[in-house]
C-alpha cells in the first residue's frame, strides 16, 4: 500500500517539476510575452492543484492509520 503512495506521489511531482522547468526555461530564454507564458503558467498552476489534491487524498487515509 505504502509503494502505491509514494508511486503517487511522485508521479505528481515529475508533473509539477516538468511544468516547473518548461516555464523557467522560457523565462530563462527571455521570453516576456504573456501570450507565451499564460499557458505555461496555466499548466503549472494545474500540476500543482492536482499534486495538492492527490496530497490531501493521502493524507485523509494515512494520517488517521498513525495516529491509531
């Protein structure tokens, strides 16, 4: 059970990493222009929404099983 999570976990992180290091390196680039940039931001935003959801999805079932 605990692989499954932790196969989860950074299954999210590769995600938001690889949106993180897209938007950077077009920064990086010099690139200013929002039009380039919104949908990279946009991508990065969602990562990490989802890397939060799944995040509070495995908490609510592994907190309580350490405090029992």
């Amino acid at each position: 059970m605990k692989d499954g999570y932790a196969g989860e976990i950074e299954s999210q992180q590769i995600k938001v990493t690889a949106a993180l290091e897209e938007l950077v390196g077009k920064v990086i680039e010099g690139c200013r222009e929002e039009v380039t940039l919104q949908p990279l931001t946009s991508a990065l935003s969602s990562a990490i929404d989802l890397y939060n959801t799944q995040m509070r999805a495995i908490r609510s079932v592994l907190v309580p099983k350490l405090h029992s």
